[in-house]
C-alpha cells in the first residue's frame, strides 16, 4: 500500500507536526508512507518537495501574496486575515510521479497556495482514493479555518462575519459553492482527530454525505517520555525552588490561543494569593514578536521558538504544568506532548481539549473564557498535583494517542477506501 502525505510544510505548525508524526509512524508498521510538501526543513525518509531554487520560492510567494491580498481587502479586521483562506491559488501536484503512484492521496493543511480548489479538482480526477485529515474547520467551511459561534457552514456559507461587505454572494459564499460543485462527486474519506471537529464536519452541508471518522494525532511516547526534573531545570537555566508554568503555540499572538485569559489568571492569582504567587514562574515558547518579559505579571522566561525537539520534551519535564487558554482548538499537539512527558494541563473546556483531559484526574478542565475558572485550574494543578498525578497522565497519552494504535486506525481508513467504503 502506498499512501503519499500532502501538506503545505512539513515543520512549524500544528498540522505539519502531526502530518509528519503519522508519517513516521506508518514507516514504522511497514505502510510505503511518503510526504510531499511545499517546502521542507527535514529532509527525512521518503519526503518530497514539489520545487526546489529560486524560481520555486518566487512563484510560492506570489501565490499566498495573491490570495492574502485579496481577504485583505475585503477582511473585517486585520487580525483576522490569517484565520480565512480562499484557495484561488496553487500548484498542480497531479502530474507528480509521487502523487500518480500512490494508491491512497492523504490529504493535510494545502492552504496559503499551495494547493487550490482547481488544483484539488485534478488531483480527484486521478481517481484515487482520497482521505483528508482536518486540522481545522477549513475543508468544510466558505473559508475560516475556525469559525466560532458561526454555524453557516451547516446550510450555506454567505453574510460572513469576517467579511467587511458582508452578503449573499461575498468571498465565503463564492468559496462555498466552488467546494460544493467540486466535492459532490468526489471520493473523499474524512478523519478528524477529535470527536468534536468530527461532529462540526458531519453536520456541515459539505460533508453530509462522505464518512466522517475521528482519530487523534500520534506521538512517539518513547521520545516525549518523563525526564528528571531537576536535571532538566539545570539545562535550560530554570529555577529549581520555584513552580514552573508553561505556555507555548506555534504563534502565541494569535488571538484563539488566550493570552488575554491567562494573563487575567495570572493576574487574580497575584492578588488572591501574594506570597504562594511570588513561588510561580512562567515559561514561555513560540512566535512571541509582541510578547515581552514585561507581557505577564509574573517573572517570566522567554524560550522563542523551539525548532529542537529534545529541548521541548525538557521543557515540559520542567514544568509543573502546561497552560491552554486557547478559545477553539481541534486536538492540540501541545497537550499530547505535555501529557506524554507526564505534565498535567490546564485549559478551557473547549474544542477536542475535554476528549484529552480527564478533569482533575489528569489536568483541569476551566470553564471557556472565564478567567476566574482559569486561575482556580492553575492553583490546584500547581500546588495539589503529585507524583501519581503525572503517572496518570502519562498513562492516559499512552492509551489515547501512542503511534502504532493510531498508525493501524489509519490502515483501516486505507484498506476501506481502497474497497470502495
């Protein structure tokens, strides 16, 4: 069986993280597994960049600069650009001798022009097989990647709240019909790695009529796995006496992700409790252009962007916990990561987050924007989790998303969509 992995990257976010884990996971249980991507940083077993010079880079850029211009000008907010694509511009990776030899196209995040709608229309005409793994709203939707309390994309995207002139006939709506006409037919398998974006896909009218299953994300359990604490402290020059908060995204600025709630939590926690919150610390990690060491109320340790992976698994065996005070998440890597090192999470009950925590057993489920709730998790967490707790919450990652459990769900997608079901 030859299944070939599309993704826009294969590094630097959620969905290319967790594209390439399953990647890895399926060469480890013998699937012929490939991975095509726009642009590459790894350079792994059976990985392919659709171009590669300068000329490639040129024409890469000109196709997101052409479809960011466009939901510019139209766009409500400014902040708001990066969470719409339209899919006007791509390549044709059809023609790729990776794509042609493959017996099953898995689909990932194509968005930013890589792969457009024209482009997805001739790699359904190959005839094969085709499973789409959702890292967000987006392949069901007019064009938001997630779409908060908007449930337009049940019946038919159009009045977008992004939109500026918002109208029957605006981007989302354009966008909507062009998946409509280009999806009717096609032979299309859906995963979504929670159960909740899962239920969003089936009730959406784009995907009411294709299956729709949930599997999670996998990790190596083997590599995010329980460290020293103390030793890991030393390494990255944290303190040793104090309670270690941890919070980190791809992009810690995008406004899903929270910051305002945690630093709201942050906040009653100093003025509830003024000398246990002189022994909290936050560690932070990701894109953090807008963030200083002045950004929280409490000390605060800037880690950047972490591109090594070992370092990230010591930093969550440093923390006392991990803090998700994202507003819509799918089933976020962050949390797989901190729970298989053994590290309880605090986050808002929202998206896949309570298919991943069991509340006070394994982290602590906060009521979603409610700062409050938020500061309550970080208190217990912190200063009533033990060693069992860690091992509960190691235990937990093993069962849910350990690689060859989630490899052979995925096998089984393979084998029924190659038998027509």
């Amino acid at each position: 069986m030859k299944v070939v992995h599309i993704n826009k990257t294969d590094s630097g976010s959620g969905a290319a993280v967790a594209a390439m884990r399953l990647h890895r996971s399926l060469l480890r249980v013998g699937v012929e597994s490939a991975f095509l991507s726009q642009e590459t940083m790894r350079h792994e077993e059976n990985q392919y960049v659709v171009a590669e010079g300068m000329r490639a880079r040129i024409e890469n850029f000109r196709n997101y600069m052409e479809e960011r211009i466009t939901i510019y000008l139209n766009e409500n907010e400014h902040d708001l650009h990066s969470n719409f694509s339209l899919g006007t511009t791509g390549r044709d990776i059809s023609n790729l001798d990776i794509v042609k030899n493959a017996d099953i196209i898995h689909l990932h995040w194509i968005n930013e022009g890589f792969v457009s709608l024209d482009g997805l229309e001739k790699l359904f005409a190959l005839g094969k097989p085709i499973v789409w793994t959702l890292h967000d709203m987006w392949p069901f939707t007019g064009g938001c990647h997630y779409a908060g309390s908007c449930l337009e994309f049940n019946e038919h995207c159009g009045f977008c709240p992004f939109m500026r002139k918002a109208s029957k006939s605006d981007l989302s709506a354009i966008t909507f019909l062009r998946k409509k006409q280009l999806f009717r037919r096609a032979n299309i398998s859906v995963v979504a790695c929670s159960h909740w974006l899962s239920s969003m896909a089936k009730s959406s009218f784009l995907f009411s009529h294709v299956p729709v299953i949930t599997i999670p994300n996998p990790i190596d359990t083997d590599f995010y796995a329980p460290m020293d604490k103390d030793e890991c402290r030393r390494e990255l020059g944290l303190p040793l006496d104090k309670k270690l908060l941890l919070f980190g995204a791809a992009n810690i600025n995008d406004v899903r992700k929270g910051m305002r709630y945690l630093n709201e939590s942050l906040s009653i926690l100093h003025d509830s409790f003024p000398k246990l919150s002189e022994n909290i610390e936050l560690v932070v990690f990701g894109n953090d252009k807008h963030v200083s060491e002045k950004t929280f109320l409490f000390k605060t340790h800037l880690m950047k962007f972490i591109s090594q992976p070992l370092k990230l698994v010591k930093m969550y065996n440093a923390a006392d916990a991990f803090i998700l005070p994202s507003l819509q998440d799918n089933l976020p890597n962050t949390v797989v990561e901190s729970m298989s090192c053994g590290t309880p999470v605090v986050g808002f009950s929202t998206g896949g987050v309570p298919e991943m925590i069991k509340h006070n057993e394994t982290g602590f489920l906060s009521e979603a924007k409610n700062s409050l709730s938020l500061a309550d998790g970080i208190y217990n967490i912190l200063f009533f989790s033990n060693k069992d707790t860690r091992n509960k919450v190691r235990q937990s990652a093993i069962a849910q998303f350990a690689e060859s459990r989630v490899a052979n769900m995925y096998i089984n997608v393979y084998e029924r969509a190659l038998r027509g079901y």
